[in-house]
C-alpha cells in the first residue's frame, strides 16, 4: 500500500513509501540533502519495517533531534500500524 509522511524538523518536507506486508519499497524522499535522499532509499529497500525503525530510528542530524533518517522510521512504523 502506497503511503505518504509529510515530516517534521528536516530539510526534507516529505517521503513517499509502500509497504508490501511489513516490507518497505520505493521510498522516496521531496526536499534535503540530495546525497542522503538518494542513499537511504537505496539502503532500506526491502527491509522489514523493524529493521528500518531499528537502523534508522533516533538518528540526531545537526542537533534537531530528529533526521530524514529518524523520520523515514517514524512514517513506516505510522503507516504499518495503520495497516494493521
């Protein structure tokens, strides 16, 4: 199922994402640091949505307390519990 997570205190103003299952794909992020935008995608491609809140949860970028990173874990877990 297709999601959409409009993030909060990042460079990034949104993320794009589908879960199949538990399973995350096509991630894309609108807006930040094109270098990380790109990568992160690439790196969660077909993890669990644990695996993805475990590698990507509590990331701190430049002292905001939160990242793209952070937030990606925030809107797969949202999502997931929403679909189940």
């Amino acid at each position: 199922m297709k999601h959409t997570y409009m993030t909060k205190g990042t460079c990034s103003r949104r993320i794009d994402f589908e879960l199949d299952g538990n399973v995350v794909k096509n991630v894309v992020f609108y807006g930040g640091c094109p270098g990380n935008l790109i990568a992160i995608p690439r790196l969660v491609e077909g993890m669990t949505v644990n695996e993805v809140v475990e590698k990507c949860g509590g990331v701190n970028c430049a002292g905001k307390g939160t990242s793209c990173a952070d937030q990606l874990a925030k809107a797969v877990l949202q999502a997931y519990s929403a679909e189940n």
